[in-house]
C-alpha cells in the first residue's frame, strides 16, 4: 500500500467559452470537475497502475465533499478541518487559458495536530508515504519533515515532493527520495541535497528525462522521443511511479526508466492525473538509461629522465576495450588526496611515493569501464623518477585488477598518439605539460 498525501488539495473547475473577452459576460459552453492537488494526481495515477493506494489530506467544507464524490476509484481517508477547501478556477478558450487560483483554508493548530495522529493511524501495513504540494495556511512550515519522521518511525519509506521552505526543512529530515524539478533545484546539485539529509534525489530534466543520485552513484534516463502535449501533472506521474517502484523494491536503473515512462505518457495524456497507457507501453521498452559512476580518486603520472610516461595497459572485462590511464585510485574514507597517491603508487608500481611533487592539476574524467560511465574530477599529481624506465614491481593489486590488467608501460610522450587503445584522459599530454612544463624531451 502506498499513502498519498494531499494537504492542500482543490477543486480544479473549467469553464470553456468561445471567447474571453474582460469587463464582459460570457456563455459557458461546458464545465469541468476534477479533483486537484499534486497529491491527488499520485494517487490517481497509481489507481490507473495497478497499485493499491490510500489518499489522505485535509479538506473542508462543500468543495471537499466534492473532491470526495469526484475521487472515483481512489480509495481515501481524509482529516476534516472547519475552513472550506480551495477551487481552482482555468476559463479556457479557442487561444488560450487563464487561471484563477483561491487561496484556501486556514488550518487550525488543533485541526493540524489531530491531522498528524490520523496520519500516524494510517502507517500500519504501508510501504512509502508520497508528500506532495504546497501548504495551506496554519499548517507548519515543517509540516512534511513532521510527517517523514512519523513515517520513519513506523519503518515506511517517503517520497517528497514540495518547494521553498518547506521542501528545505522537509529534506533536513532525511526523505528517501526527494523529487524536485530545474526550478525546485535552484543552485543547488543533486549531491548537495543529499548533504543537507536527502538519501536519494530525483531531479527532473525536462524534454531531457531525469537524474536521481544517491550515494552510491548516478543513473540519467531519456525519453524515447520527445513528447508533445500537457506538461501538467507530469512530476505528480514521476512521483507516482518512484513510490510504485520503492515499494516493489526495484533497483534504480529500472526505477528511473520507468519513471521517465510513465512521466512521459502523462504529457501524452490530456489531463493531469493520468497516463496515456499505449504511449506508456510503447515508452517503457525505449527508455535509455545511463548509469554514472562518482568516486573520489587521485592519479599519478610518472616521468623520467627520457620523458616517458608510464601508464597502465587495461582490458575492460566486459566490453574487451583497452585503455592506458596513469596509475591511481579511489581515496579512502578519511584519506588526504595526497596521501591516496602515495598509497596508490606503492600499491600499483613499488615506485618511491617520495617522488610524487605535492601541487597537482584538477582534471575532469568521463570515460566508460565495465559498463558503467564514471564521471567526477580526480587530482592529477606528477612522480618525476631520475634515470630511465625505473622498474614497475607492483604490491598490492585486487585479483580483479591482476585480471584487466594487460601491462605497465614507459611510453615516450610523443607516442601518446599512436597506442593500440583509447588514451584516459585524452588530454594527458596537456596536463603532464601543466605539471612539467619545461621537462619533456623531444625523442632522440
């Protein structure tokens, strides 16, 4: 089960008149009722899917009996409060639309703290908890980082999904998943959200799908094709279809693809609420999806007298491509990016970690290994080794390494063009020209 939460949910009325002319009268040719809040349109769109689902929130009033007649084949359990719930008013015409938006309740300290024991009564037997939309007047800044801890408490999973303070104060309390949209994100990266308590943020990209970060790594997916159509309720469908999956216990890969799926069958889809379900079909077998892989790690590029750079000859285990990279690895936990490269160096070649000069060139990586894409920015730091060709007597490689690793090579910088594989990064020549720039001899 899966529990929705709407607390500022509206009734969305449309009128459709053949012209909208201001300071006039006009014939309305149809209205249209349908429950509104982004909430609800989880809830609608996980009814559609299959999933079972309980909707809940607070409504008041005429409107929110309503909203409760309208909630056909969504199954709820709302907190009644004494001020009338808000309408949403769209008057669309041959051109355009134009929205009227009521304010709504104002919620009662009484009314919010019985709101939240209700809550609590309704976690047995649930998986993930979606908390969706803006906050109606009274309710707490902190309402929804309220609702996350009563949440996890009762070991349930959360989805949130709001705006300015109280998406801020809700991530602070530590949501599985946050959802924010380009204009939700603000200046803020995906990992930083994570830094202020978010475990996992899905961040939506548009026509160009969606990102979710945990701390594990990075997966993006793209849509297909892109789609035309009603953009409205397609992060409500996004939400929809992460809870789905998180209480499935799907994996991210395909936790994001299908995500990307169903977002894009609700553009398909005229109204917010709901999916195109061919669309969605056809999309959820076309959805590309690219995992990133992050890891703080340092390089060491080590030359000698004869300008020779040594680097390591891999073969990746599951696509058979070969790359040189210098040697280098992940910085441990704790562990000065300095201190990583004299750790590495000894453990990769025997090579005198004393060597290594301390200034280093920050360098950007995007390269593809064993499936996965890694990107991040590792410090580069230069070795420069007297003599010519010292001896690589490695101590300390993973059995995996000792398997993708072919050789250790002195290459000739001016070689650096002509290797049998693809050079990581392919900007070496200029970074080692960074870090020596008067050191490189011409081949004699």
């Amino acid at each position: 089960m899966i529990l929705a939460v709407t607390l500022n949910p509206a009734l969305d009325i449309t009128y459709r008149v053949e012209a909208l002319r201001p300071h006039t009268s006009h014939r309305v040719r149809e209205v249209a009722e349908r429950p509104g809040g982004k909430g609800l349109n989880v809830a609608r769109v996980l009814a559609q899917l299959g999933q079972p689902v309980l909707a809940t929130g607070l409504l008041g009033g005429a409107t929110g009996a309503r909203i409760t007649e309208l909630l056909d084949g969504v199954e709820h359990s709302f907190w009644p409060v004494s001020g009338e719930t808000r309408r949403t008013v769209a008057i669309v015409d041959g051109q355009d639309a134009t929205g009227f938006w009521e304010p709504g309740p104002e919620v009662r300290p009484a009314e919010w703290e019985q709101f939240r024991r209700h809550f609590a009564t309704l976690l047995p037997g649930v998986k993930v908890v979606t908390l969706s939309g803006s906050l109606p007047k009274g309710v707490p800044a902190d309402a929804y980082a309220q609702l996350i801890a009563l949440a996890r408490e009762a070991g349930v999973l959360s989805v949130l999904d709001a705006e300015g303070e109280a998406l801020t104060l809700g991530i602070a309390a530590g949501p599985d998943v946050v959802k924010p949209n380009r204009d939700e994100l603000g200046d803020n990266t995906p990992r930083e959200l994570l830094a202020q308590g978010a475990k996992a943020v899905v961040a939506s990209r548009g026509e160009e799908g969606m990102e979710a970060v945990t701390a594990h790594g990075t997966w993006r997916a793209y849509p297909p094709e892109r789609v035309f159509g009603n953009p409205t309720g397609a992060g409500d469908s996004c939400v929809a279809a992460l809870a789905r999956g998180l209480a499935a216990g799907i994996g991210w890969h395909d936790l994001v693809s299908d995500a990307v799926a169903v977002s894009a069958a609700a553009v398909a889809s005229p109204v917010a609420g709901h999916i195109d379900e061919p669309s969605y079909e056809r999309f959820r077998e076309s959805v590309r999806v690219e995992e990133l892989a992050h890891r703080e790690a340092v390089r060491i590029i080590c030359l000698d007298d004869d300008g020779r750079i040594l680097l390591q000859h891999w073969r990746d285990p599951i696509t058979g491509d070969h790359l040189w990279e210098p040697p280098g690895g992940g910085v441990e936990e704790g562990e000065e990016p300095y201190a990583a490269a004299q750790r590495e160096l000894v453990e990769e070649t025997g090579l005198d970690p004393g060597l290594i000069r301390p200034d280093n060139v920050a360098v950007h990586r995007d390269c593809q290994w064993k499936g996965r894409r890694w990107v991040g920015v590792e410090p580069f730091y230069l070795a420069r080794f007297p003599g010519s060709q010292p001896p690589v007597k490695p101590a300390k490689l993973t059995p995996g390494e000792q398997t993708a690793l072919v050789e250790q090579a002195w290459v000739h910088w001016s070689q650096l063009g002509s290797l049998a594989g693809r050079l990581e990064p392919p900007q070496l020549l200029y970074v080692v020209r960074r870090l020596a720039p008067n050191e490189l001899r011409p081949p004699s």
